[in-house]
C-alpha cells in the first residue's frame, strides 16, 4: 500500500478511536447533569427525613423511611457480608493450597457475576416465605450475599500482597495466628482491606434488585423491626420512576441525585486511599 | 557444658525434595555459629527449621528434634510461639513494618507478648534495644517517624533491634548483610562481635571469608548434608574435608 | 496454644459458609423449578405463553428478549470498549489517562437503578426520536426495524445495557493491552507501521483479552435486571423486530413476582427462568474467566 493511502487511514482510525471513546465516556456526564438538574432542586433537609407525598396533590414530602431504610439495611449488610467475606478472604490468601480455598475461589468468581435477582428468589426463599411477610433481614441477607464475593476476593488479593518477608517477621516474633494476621498484618493490608469494605458499601447502597422481591418497599413506616417491611433508596426511585404520578417522578429525580452523591463521595474516598499507597 | 541448642537427626522435605539430610550439631553458648554452604545447599531452610518458622511453608515436612534447655521444640505439648520467642531473627532483606515507626517496630513485639507493664517500662526497653543495636544515637530524635525512611543498613540494625527487644536467647540470622554495601556490613559485622557476651548467634552466610572473620565455629553444608564442623581456625586452616577446602578456597559454586 | 489450632478452624468455617451459600442458591433455583419441569418438560422453554389462570406458561419472548437485547448490547459495547481501551492506553495525553480511567471506573460501579431512571426519561425518548422513528420511517421494510417504535423497548434496553457494559469491557482491554511487553511495541514500529496498524497488531495480540471482555460483558448484559426493567416496555409478546416491547427473563422476573404468590405454577416458572438464566450466565462467564486465564498464562 502506497505511504499516503496508509497516513490517510492511520489518521481515519484514530479519529474514529478518539470519537467512540469519548462517545462512550459521555453518557456518566449526562447521567451526572440530568440527575442533579432534575433532582438536586428537591434536596433540603426535609426532604431527607419526611414522608413521601400522596402522588397527587398535598406537600413538598421526602425520603425519610427509605434513607432510614437504607442506613439500616447498609449497615446489617456491610456487618453480616462484611466479616464473612473478610475471614473467607484471609483463608483464601493463607490457606490457598488446600481444595477448600481451591473450590471457594471458584464459586466466588462464578458469583460475583450472578444476576443478582436470583439472590433475592433465594433470600425470598429462605426468609420471606417461612415468615409470610417481607421483611427487612431478608434484604439485609440478600446485600449481605451479594457483596460477600466482591469483599472476599479484594481482602485474598490485599492479603495476598503482602510480601512473604513480613510474614515470616511477623511471626517471628512469637505471636499467635490471630495477632498476627489481625493486628499485625491487617495493618500492612489496611488499604486494600478499606477498599474491599468500601466496594461492599457501594454495592450494599446501590443494588435494586435484591430489595424487589424481600422488603416490599413501605413508604410510610420509618423502621418497624427487622421482621417488617421496609424501604430503601434505590426501591423507592424504581417504584416512584415507573408509577404515574408527576410528584413521584419528581421524588425519584431527588432521591437519585442523593444516591448518586453518596456513591460519588464513596468513589472519591476510595480513590484517595489508593493514592496513598502508590505515593 | 549446657549448650544453646542441639539439632539431632534434623530432615526436612519440601514436598518430596529432600532438602535437609540427617543434621545433627550442638551449638555452645555465647559464640557465633555460622553455617556456610553454596547457594541452595539448605541454609536458610535449616535457620527456619529452628524457630519453627518452616511452620508456615505448608509443603515443608520436618522430622528430628531441635533442643532447647532439653526442651525438643517440635514435641508434642509444646507451644509454638513459645519457641519462636526464644529466638530473634534477622532476615536477607531488611524487613521493617513499612506501616510502622521505628519505635514502634521494636515496640511491637513486647507489647504483644505482654511483656512491660507500662508506657515508660516500654520506652526503656525499646531505648536500651536500640542502643545494643547501635542505632540508638541516629534515630533518638526520629522515633515516630517511618521506619521505611531509614537506610538499607539502618533498617538492618533496626531489625536487629526488633529480635532483641524480646530478650531471646539465641539470634537467627539469614545473610543479614548480603543486601549491603560493605561500609554498613561491615558496622554490623563488628556490632556482632559485641552481642556475643549476651546472646548465642546463629548466623548463615554464603560467604566463608565473613564465616571466618566474625564466627567462633563454623559448620559447612552442603546438598542438606553436614560435610564438616569445629572451631572456626581449625575448620579454615586444615580441613578435614576435600569439599570444606575447596568452599573455603573459593573453588566451589 | 489453642488458639494455634482454632484460628484455621475458625477461617475454614467461613469459607465454608461462602461456598455453602452458592450451592444453596443453585439447588433451591432446581428445587424450586421442579415442578414446571416434571409437568411440562423442557417444552415450557419453548412455548410463548403466560395465562395464569390457565396455569400455562413459556418463557420463550422472554428468554429472546434477553437474547435479543444482549447481541444488541454487545455489538454496541465492544467497539466502545475497544475504542476507550486503546484510547486510554495508546492516544490519550498521559496526563489525562488517570481522569478517564476514573471516570471508567465510577461509571461500572453506578447503580443501576440510575441507569434505568435515566434510560427511561432520558435516553429512551432521544433514541426514539433520533434513531428508532427514522429506522422505521425509511427502513421499516427491513423486518428489524419494522415495528412502529415505542420509546421503552427491547432496542433502547440494548442500548442501555451497553453503556452499563462498555466500562467494565474496556477496563479488562485497558489492562492487558498495558501488560504488553514494550519490545513487542517497539518491535512494530521499528517496522516502520503507523500508529493505527500498530495497534492493529497488538490487538490481535491480547485477542484472549478481548474474548474475556466480551463474554464477561455479554453475562452481564444478560442478568441485569432493573435497568432493562424500567426501558423494555414488560409486554409479553414474541419480539418480531428491535423496536418491539418485550421482557427478559430477569425482567419478568422482577414484574411477574408480584402476582406468583397467587398461583400455584407461576412461582416454579418464574424459578425456572431464573435457573435457565444462571445457566446460560454460567457457561457464559466460565467461557469469560477461561479466556481471562489464558491471559494470565500467556503473559
């Protein structure tokens, strides 16, 4: 091929390149744009604690019982998934010549990419129907199952990168199994460990489909119970989006833009304490 | 005469790779005890046999008795970390908690194994192990400050400080200056010379002239096996063993 | 002393409890299926159906639909994610690679109910005025576009769930293609190739890499549920073109469950859906996590 027809191409192409790359980053600025200009007017203080308004007519209303509903099932969840990921983590880093570490790392990476509706069948199955309600322990378990893959497999690779010498330092100096791997060199791993918790936040705070089919989505009590029904921001935005009513778009809009802050301040966070170990 | 320690019979497979071949040795106390060999003849995997730190390699199969005050230190009743405190050890590459200040790395050990009653019996102690290291009169205005903001050949001693501060009894080293630059092995060639009075050292090297220079006796391995053994002027001026003099000549890998 | 031996115990019961929870999923999906198979065999995959009063039903719109909005997702997604990958790692200023793989990185971690809310207010009416109308308008003829086009259906589904995918395909294309061995780069240019076939050659290179994208995206593509749940339109009609309404089997899910409880079959079909899913998911991403090895032992 002659020299000129292939400069014509080369430029083509990286043109193209450049054009569908920069295509495919601009839908997160007009996700960021909508959701703040539709939603941000919406936020005040009220608005994050009230009662959602009756779809047509009457006040301002807010989010309250799904915020409240969202802490609650955020934090059941980061405790429950949290440490179970956390120490199935550290046995697949420590113990990762045995089959059990084999087989779990395994069924970890198949269930990270789960649909996540499935976990909720299964959370119905298990806590929902025996109950005969939904409830608020069957979505904290549903997030908890959800995120104990990710937490798991950042706490092995956190773990797993820590340099063998300092294994070998830390245990000479005659401590226990638990001090050393908990205080010692939980310490060395901190950032990767943080990270794995903040993912697990992330996903704990943001996942929908769990939620559809086990805590039913009350928009009027604030918190009953773990055996109640209970709400959660990213149910209360589904159900409002798709009902009729303006005043419940309207609300979605609001309760977006605050989901949406939430997980940038997450992100943000994140990235800053991986700064900090490549500095 | 009591000795420090006594391996008896020691073998030890990686897997089915046979990498110690029936060592038995008795080290006497207060002396510096070197092992020579050629890289790869089982050296550093005869150190960790020791403390028991071969524990966490979970291909590693040992059998023997390692003595301490009488006490085998892979009987049957005996507690692991126990045997681990009565020893320091100092590794090839410095190895500070890079998390950690420099108090705090030597700090670390005795507040974990409870071994102070209070901060100011703690700063005592960590002084007094930073002193016996020669480090102390370097970092005394630097203590908080990271322990990974130290030379190569201070974090060296800093680590020397870390074994130390747990008052053992014998001191482990794996070619602790093989990473140096002769100006700082040399310091901790001559700081050896001077912790002899207070502890037993263990001390690995593949270097027969370092051997000869700071140890009291000298054992030659070779292949896993104990070629030959005795005082360190006998060993490196008549050998009793074709292979001891051709290591000691430097006619050997 | 003791806490020498409890410590692995204690680790080994947590691990178990993760590998317990997976397989638990898996037989409470095929315990809880089996009734619509023992009745219906595997005929009900097939049928296009949903009569609850009857107690019939077939997942086959649904089970297109899922396909149909996934091919749509991945043929968009994986030039995207190519094009972002090479972007960030050949073209791009080095200044700003770090800003754009950030932005990469928060768009997969958004939640997806976001993407649905946006999609169905935002997106979905665009596509329908810009894309989907003009289709229809001059290339209706062609059976793909021959529905008249409704903003939330299985094409805007496709489109969304393709900007959802493009990120996390790109961050795998991304990282092998910076794994690259830079004599081989070297090697190329000192041939005296432009840029452009350069970077042809050294696709070819981490072609592993790319399967490994596309078939990690393309799972994902399939078990999104909320998102495709707000723009597909949940109609339970055979898809005879792009533009038509349509469900997926995880959107039906969503919608039908509601209603299962009081039925005695629908409950068993939902399951049942959800267990065909994971299963094509499965042999999916185990095909993604084999060409993520072979990336691996490759390099």
């Amino acid at each position: 091929m002659r020299l000129n027809k292939r400069k014509i191409i080369d430029r083509l192409m990286l043109g193209i390149i450049s054009a569908l790359a920069i295509a495919s980053a601009i839908p997160i600025f007009a996700i960021a744009v909508n959701v703040y200009s539709e939603g941000a007017r919406y936020i005040s203080l009220n608005f994050l604690i009230d009662l959602p308004p009756p779809p047509v007519g009457g006040g301002g209303g807010g989010i309250g019982p799904a915020l409240v509903g969202t802490l609650v099932l955020v934090a059941l969840a980061l405790a429950i998934g949290g440490s179970i990921g956390f120490f199935t983590g550290l046995y697949l880093s420590e113990f990762s010549h045995t089959r059990l570490a084999q087989y779990t790392q395994m069924f970890l990476q198949v269930m990270v990419e789960f649909p996540t509706i499935i976990v909720g069948l299964f959370a119905y199955m298990i806590l929902v129907a025996p109950l005969k309600r939904f409830n608020a322990l069957a979505g904290a378990i549903a997030l908890s199952i959800v995120i104990i893959p990710y937490i798991a497999l950042n706490v092995r690779e956190a773990y797993k990168s820590i340099p063998y010498t300092l294994k070998e330092a830390a245990f000479s100096l005659g401590v226990s199994a638990p001090i050393a791997y908990l205080r010692i060199l939980l310490s060395a791993a901190r950032r990767g460990v943080l990270t794995a918790l903040l993912i697990g936040l992330a996903k704990a705070a943001g996942e929908t489909a769990p939620l559809l089919l086990t805590i039913l989505g009350t928009t009027f009590t604030y918190f009953g119970g773990l055996d109640q029904p209970i709400n959660a921001i990213p149910l209360l935005i589904y159900n409002f989006a798709l009902s009729p009513y303006e005043k419940w778009h309207q609300v979605a809009w609001g309760a977006a833009a605050v989901l949406l802050t939430i997980i940038l301040v997450i992100f943000i966070v994140s990235r800053l304490i991986i700064k900090e170990v490549k500095v | 005469m009591s000795w420090a320690i006594e391996v008896q019979n020691l073998n030890v497979w990686y897997g089915d790779k046979h990498i110690i071949k029936n060592v038995s040795f008795r080290v006497p106390k207060n002396v510096i005890f070197a092992i020579m060999g050629p890289s790869g003849c089982g050296k550093s995997t005869l150190l960790r046999a020791m403390n028991r730190l071969l524990d966490l390699n979970p291909h590693a199969r040992v059998e023997g008795q390692v003595k301490i005050n009488g006490i085998n230190v892979y009987g049957d009743n005996v507690d692991v970390t126990w045997v681990r405190r009565q020893f320091g050890m100092v590794f090839q590459i410095p190895n500070p908690f890079p998390h950690l200040s420099i108090y705090e790395n030597v700090a670390l050990g005795p507040k974990l194994n409870g071994l102070v009653k209070d901060k100011s019996q703690l700063d005592e102690l960590v002084k007094q192990a930073l002193q016996k290291a020669y480090l102390w009169d370097e970092v005394k205005n630097d203590l908080r400050k990271p322990a990974s903001m130290l030379s190569g050949g201070q974090q060296q001693r800093l680590c020397i400080a870390r074994a130390l501060a747990l008052k053992p009894r014998i001191i482990l080293m794996d070619e602790p200056t093989a990473n140096l630059d002769p100006v700082a092995s040399s310091k901790i060639e001559e700081l050896l010379l001077e912790l002899k009075e207070d502890y037993t050292i263990i001390i690995v090297t593949h270097n027969p002239q370092q051997a000869a220079r700071v140890s009291d006796y000298v054992a030659f391995l070779y292949m896993g096996e104990l070629i030959e053994i005795g005082e360190t002027s006998t060993v490196f001026t008549r050998p009793s063993n074709i292979l001891t003099e051709k290591y000691v000549l430097g006619r050997m890998g | 002393m003791n806490s020498e031996k409890i410590f692995p115990i204690f680790l080994i019961v947590f691990a178990s409890i993760s590998l317990l929870i997976v397989t638990s999923i898996v037989i409470s999906l095929i315990i809880n299926s089996y009734p619509i198979f023992l009745r219906d065999g595997f005929s009900f995959i097939f049928k296009s159906v949903w009569n609850p009063v009857k107690e019939d039903y077939g997942i086959l719109p649904a089970l297109l639909g899922t396909l149909i909005s996934s091919a749509i997702a991945i043929s968009i997604a994986m030039p995207l994610a190519i094009s972002l990958a090479i972007f960030s790692a050949e073209i791009a200023p080095t200044s700003i690679r770090g800003f754009i793989n950030s932005v990469s990185d928060l768009m997969a971690s958004l939640p997806s109910v976001i993407y649905g809310l946006w999609g169905l207010y935002v997106l979905a009416p665009i596509l329908n005025q810009y894309i989907m109308t003009p289709l229809h308008q001059y290339l209706g003829f062609i059976p793909l576009f021959s529905t008249k086009p409704i903003p939330t259906n299985l094409f805007t589904a496709g489109v969304l769930l393709a900007i959802m995918i493009t990120p996390f395909s790109s961050s795998i294309i991304r990282e092998a293609y910076n794994a690259i061995p830079h004599h081989l780069k070297e090697a190329a240019y000192s041939l005296g190739m432009t840029r452009w076939e350069v970077i042809r050659t050294l696709l070819g290179y981490i072609k592993s890499a790319i399967l490994a994208g596309a078939f990690l995206a393309l799972g994902r593509a399939m078990g999104e549920t909320v998102a495709v749940a707000m723009v597909v339109g949940n109609t339970f009609t055979l898809p005879r073109s792009l533009f038509d309404m349509g469900y997926t089997i995880s959107s039906l899910i969503a919608n039908q469950f509601p209603n299962a409880e009081a039925y005695s079959y629908m409950m068993p079909a939902l399951y049942s859906g959800a267990l065909v899913l994971f299963t094509i998911g499965l042999i999916i991403n185990l095909a993604g996590l084999y060409w993520i090895r072979r990336v691996v032992t490759r390099g």
